[in-house]
C-alpha cells in the first residue's frame, strides 16, 4: 500500500485557501502571493519563495496556521518546507 498523492493534487493550495481566510486580503497577497508549490515527497511540502526574509517571515508568525491547515486537510504528519528560489545549497557553494 502506498501513501502516494495523485499528481493533480496540489496540497500548498489546499493551505493557502485555509490561510486566506484567517487574513485580510492584503496580508495574503503580501505574505502568500509570491510563494509556489514545488513539490511534495509525502512527509514533506516544498514551497518556493523569493527570498530569505520572506521565509523568515512566514516561518516565525505564520508555522501555527500552516500546522493547523495540514491538520485540516488531513497532513498533519506532513511539514512545509521553505526554499529561496534560485539558492540551492549546492548553488551556494559554487559561487
């Protein structure tokens, strides 16, 4: 038996839909809006997100809502990991 999602399914829409309706619109599109899924391994959600500040940002004031989204949709063994785009480690040690 295999805990494999269907492709289609995109969990970081299913938090950030949660997300949104705890926050104003602005907030949202302020905190949420430049973030993308990247991919999710089962026990874990990979986002994008533009920068390290941002990530930062998420990180501290928002781990408790995305924790209860998870548990909503039914991930609560899951956790979303945040990536700057473009600052792979690997990257980051070849410049």
């Amino acid at each position: 038996m295999t805990t494999a999602r269907p492709e289609s399914t995109n969990p970081w829409k299913e938090i950030t839909a949660r997300l949104r309706e705890e926050m104003s619109d602005e907030d949202f599109r302020r905190w949420f809006g430049p973030t993308a899924y990247a991919s999710d391994s089962g026990d874990q959600i990979t986002v994008w997100v533009p920068s390290e500040s941002l990530r930062r940002h998420i990180q501290i004031h928002f781990s408790g809502p995305i924790d209860r989204a998870l548990t909503a949709i039914g991930r609560a063994d899951a956790q979303v990991r945040f990536l700057v785009a473009g600052m792979d480690e690997d990257e980051e040690d070849a410049s």
